[in-house]
C-alpha cells in the first residue's frame, strides 16, 4: 500500500541548479531498474590515476540539500583522481520527502541484515562500493547551526546543520598505509570552505563525536556510512550537514559544494566545476506506448483518453533533468510506475515528480463523443493513422500532409508550429510540409528535430501530435 504526503511547494534562490553530464569519461548505472529503490552509479574517471571519492547523497528522504548538490557534481570535468556518485541512495523516501520509510537506513550498516528489509539489497551494494573508494563522503540535511559553543537554541554544540562530522581524529589507514589525522585535514577543509561563505551565520562547524570509543556519546553512529566505512574498510569519510533552515534549497546546494570541492582538493583531486545556470526542474511531456503498438506523448496537466482495457505503459519522462524522475499512477501499483503495464478501467491520475518535487500531472480519462481519437496524415504518399497526442516520424527530403481527425468536426482546424510561409489560411491540413519549410526556433530545444502540431475545436485546444524529424535514411 501506498504511504503518501503533500509535498513542499519548490522555491530557490532564483532557482535550482540544472543537471547535466559533462564529466570526463563518465558512465551511469543502473541498479535494481523500474523498482521504487532504482539507484543510480556515476563513476568519473579522471585523465591522470588518483584518489577515489565516494559520494552518497539522499540516504535520508527529506534532505535535498543532500541529492540535489551530487547531481550537480556529476558535471565535473576530472584531470585526475575519481568519482564515484550515488545521488539518490533512498529514492523512495525522497519520492515521498520523508527521511525514512522502512526504518533509518544510516543505521543499518551493520555486520548482520534484517530479514525481509526493502533496504537491504541497496545497502549491501553501498557496502560494496565502499571498497572501491579512497574517501567517503555522506551528504545531509539538518537542523540548527552547529557550533562549539552555546550562542542560542539554533546555534550551539547540539545541532547538526552546517556541520562536517567525523567518527575519529586519528587512525591509521591501513588501506591508504599511513596514518590519517582526520581532525587535523576536516579543520582545514572547513576553513577554506568558510572563507568562500559570505554570510558568516552560515559557517560549518566540525564535530568530532569520537564514534569508535567504546563510551563514546553517539553510539548509534556505530550502526551508520561512516563509520562502516572508516572501521571496516579503513578510509576517511566524512558526514557533510548542511541546515536546514538556510533560506532556500540554493544555499544549501550551494554549500555542500563548496565543501565537496575542498574535500576532493584536500585529497589531490585536480578538476573543473563550471558552476551552471540555475533552473527549477520542468515538465517537457510524458511518453506512453498505448496497447503495445502506438507511442503518445501528452504534455503536463493534461488529459488523455482512453477506452476502458486499454493498456498503457509510460516508458518515458521527458524533463530538463535526465534523472531521479517518477511516474506514480493513482491507487495502483507502487511509487514510481515508469515501465509498468497499466490497464485502463476508470479515471486515475499519474503525478510526475522530479526528486519530491511535483512538476506534473497526466489525466487518465475515457473517451467523450466529441472526443478527438485519431488524425490521419499522408507520409511522403503513405497514409497513416497515429492517436491523438501521437507523433508520426519523417526523414530529411520527405514531407507529410494532414488530412483530418476521427471522428470528423466542423469548425476544427489544425496549426502547425514553425511553418516559415503561411498559406493566408488558419488551418494548415491538406498541404505538403517538408523539414526546411520548419523554422527551428519553433522546434524543442531549437534544434529542428521535435516539432509540435496543435489541434482546435472552436478554437479550443482539442489535441495534437508531434513531428519528428530523422536523418535521411542511405
């Protein structure tokens, strides 16, 4: 059964920083695929041998500081050293921005599993990937301001936010052979990360809790990343909160990179971050394969209709974000229903989510009479007949021409996005449209491939289909 809860409205600085995968020699894969614990692995390799970081973000749901700041690491450019990203550990309770779903799972890195745990195999595979690193890093969201001392009930030696979090200030790494002064280089870390802080309410504060004491104060830190993989694979990891309460979801992407940066400096890393243009994430449209034969993709908030058994799979979401994209489709199946055959009987929506952000909606309605159900359309000579919201494909040097809709209506016209020479008329079927009569700057992204055909209804949107341009076939 479905756990739900309303999700926060999104507001950044201007906005959130826009994922993209530029890194040198990058490769993401995926694990346990179409499941709601689908997990994503990005290794960066650099030019030159080195160090290798690991990165965890989004072990806890509701801390987005945490699994958005790695997206925005996946860009890097690496000279040497490398990268291991996950940026969405726990992607179900981030779905739901809760910060856990079947227990806590920063405290299940333990030598024994529980039985029948859903987290289990993720964090078995974690466990795995902490034997490929160097240094381990485990990023957060929390409360406060932490500092040394009390100043007031946000900023004192109990709160967690902003603060870089060790489990030991010396130990010898017996992977790296040498001793590591791990107080020593988080200080130092700090320091140069706060000069690059303005604001100086929204310094880090570093916190030794000494895990691996036996009378240590923290001990259920014994059970977390951290000290897994300090303890059993002898590196040095770090805990990286940054708060809670810092103004927008920016600032604290913001700040755990800069603290990231130091981190990958301190441990001879040599790269370039080139800090990207900000954007909140966006709804492009929602692809569907209809009864195992017809692709439709229908925009956000937006109806499509169906007859009732009809089978629809949603194989795609399109987004300005290429991950951490979800499909949950009303009172059926689990959190994320990318993949899954869905057999069409009564009303149901489909909540599109980027993280735990909502950024759309699909309405899953049956058929009305005045209903638009097919549009028919003649391809270089062959007549075809796509769905509404279809799309039909051409190559370079071919052409289509729309001939009409079932059923037929009066007063219905058809408007094609991007023709460069208008007839004079309102309606643009039963005319030859070739691939240089579009202007790409209607098309997609503008790079003439994806253009958009709308149909009115007494001039009411009423349907459309898009047009794919492909390279000429040899």
């Amino acid at each position: 059964m479905k756990t739900r809860k309303k999700t926060l409205p999104f507001f950044c600085l201007p906005a959130i920083y826009l994922l993209c995968f530029t890194g040198l020699h990058a490769a993401s894969e995926i694990y346990f695929k179409d499941t709601d614990h689908q997990l994503e692995v990005i290794r960066i390799n650099g030019k030159n041998p080195g160090t290798t970081i690991l990165i965890f973000g989004g072990i806890h749901g509701d801390e987005p500081g945490g699994h958005f700041a790695p997206e925005i690491l996946s860009g890097i450019q690496l000279a040497k050293g490398n990268l291991i990203i996950v940026p969405r550990v726990n992607f179900p309770s981030i779905i739901l921005n809760r910060r856990e779903i079947y227990g806590d799972m920063n405290r299940k890195f333990i030598p024994q599993k529980k039985p029948n745990d859903p987290d289990s195999e993720v964090v078995e595979l974690l466990k795995n990937l902490m034997k490929e690193a160097d240094v381990f890093v485990n990023l957060h969201d929390a409360f406060g301001f932490h500092r040394e001392t009390y100043i007031s009930s946000k900023y004192n030696q109990t709160q967690y936010g902003q603060s870089l979090i060790i489990d030991s200030a010396n130990f010898f790494s017996t992977k790296l052979n040498r001793q590591i002064p791990l107080a020593v280089i988080g200080k130092r870390i700090l320091e140069r990360a706060n000069s690059q802080i303005e604001n100086k309410n929204h310094h880090f504060g570093f916190w030794d809790h000494d895990s691996i004491a036996k009378q240590t104060k923290f001990p259920e830190m014994k059970k977390s990343a951290t000290y897994y993989a300090l303890t059993t694979y002898s590196i040095p990891a770090f805990g990286l909160e940054t708060s809670k309460e810092l103004p927008t979801l920016a600032h604290k992407v913001r700040y755990q990179l800069i603290v990231l940066k130091e981190i990958m400096l301190e441990f001879g890393l040599e790269f370039t971050l080139t800090e990207p243009e900000l954007r909140e994430p966006l709804l492009y449209w929602v692809e569907f394969l209809k009864n195992g034969r017809d692709v439709i993709r229908v925009n956000g908030n937006t109806n499509l209709r169906l007859n009732p058994k009809d089978t629809v799979i949603i194989t795609s979401v399109f987004s300005n974000y290429k991950a951490g994209l979800s499909a949950d489709i009303s009172r059926w199946g689990s959190l994320s229903d990318l993949n899954k055959a869905f057999v069409f009987s009564s009303s149901a929506d489909i909540v599109i989510k980027k993280n735990h952000i909502e950024i759309g909606k699909i309405f899953l309605r049956e058929f009305k009479k005045d209903s638009i159900r097919e549009i028919e359309a003649d391809v270089n000579g062959v007549t075809k007949t796509i769905p509404n919201w279809g799309k039909i494909d051409i190559e370079m040097g071919q052409y289509f021409k729309i001939r009409g809709t079932q059923p037929r209506f009066n007063g219905l016209y058809f408007d094609v996005r991007g023709i460069s020479k208008r007839t004079g008329k309102k309606d643009d079927s039963n005319i030859e449209i070739r691939p240089e009569n579009l202007l790409p700057t209607y098309s997609f992204n503008g790079n003439g491939t994806i253009y958009f055909v709308k149909i009115y209804l007494s001039n009411t949107l009423a349907g459309g289909f898009q047009v794919e341009i492909k390279p000429k076939t040899r």
